[in-house]
C-alpha cells in the first residue's frame, strides 16, 4: 500500500526523532524499523531522505555477520531558540529523569512532539528531495 506525503513526512519525523533520542552514538536501523513498525524497504526510503536532507549519517555496520546500516544524528535541534521551548527547560522531572531510569526521554509525552515540531521546522529550511 502507498504511503501519503503527510504519513511520510509524519514517519519520517518519527525517525528522525528516534535517531536524535538514541544520540550520538547512533542506532541500528533495524531497531527503529522495528520500533515504529515499518518494513525495512519502507524504513530505507525513510532513512535516505534523512540522508539527503543533511540531518542522519548512514554507516554500514556488520551486525552479528550481517551487514546493515547504523543511523547517528548530524544535526540536533539546539539552536537557542529551541533550548528555551525544549520541555525539560520547566519539567518537574528533570531531577528525576534519565535515559535508562523509570522516567526518561523514551516514556516522555513531552519530548517527542517537541522533537517533531522542531524537525518540521528544521526540514522547512531545506530543500524537499524526491526519493
Ligand atoms: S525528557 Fe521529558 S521527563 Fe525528561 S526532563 Fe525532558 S520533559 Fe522531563
């Protein structure tokens, strides 16, 4: 089944924000894939595009003796106007919260449409690229 341009802009962020989340170490693409659900035909395309537009890095990797790719992040939103909308600016949990603790950026209902807006805005700036 086709996608439409506002689910793929919409899974594109989701991506991209996944990407961001696991930081600068990068993340097997696979588990985002598997994450969000998405075929690894699907999850390529998606990936590519962040590719082209300058925001993920694309690193193959062998992986248990298969090749596959590894994503990092090239591009964070931290100008500093985004600093100050960031949610954990004014959070009540901040002093409680870590990545791998019971409250954290993965559970967060706050991070992630905060992350999205800040690519939405992010990818305004950059050429659309076909795929
Ligand atoms: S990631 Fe979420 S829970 Fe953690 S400090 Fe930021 S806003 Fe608060």
């Amino acid at each position: 089944m086709e996608r439409t341009e506002e689910e793929l802009v919409d899974l594109t962020s989701r991506v991209y924000k996944l990407v961001v989340e696991r930081g600068k170490d990068g993340v097997l693409q696979s588990e985002i894939w598997k994450e969000l659900g998405l075929t690894s035909r699907d999850g390529s395309r998606l990936a590519i595009r962040l590719e082209r537009r300058g925001l993920i890095g694309r690193v193959k990797v062998l992986e248990e003796g298969r090749w596959t790719y590894k994503l990092t992040p090239l591009r964070f939103p931290t100008d500093m106007a985004s600093i100050e909308k960031a949610p954990c600016i004014v959070c009540q949990f901040e002093s409680k919260c870590s990545i791998d603790g019971e409250i954290g950026p993965y559970n967060c209902p706050w991070i992630g449409p905060w992350a999205m807006k800040e690519f939405r805005e992010l990818t305004q700036t950059v050429a659309p690229v076909t795929t």
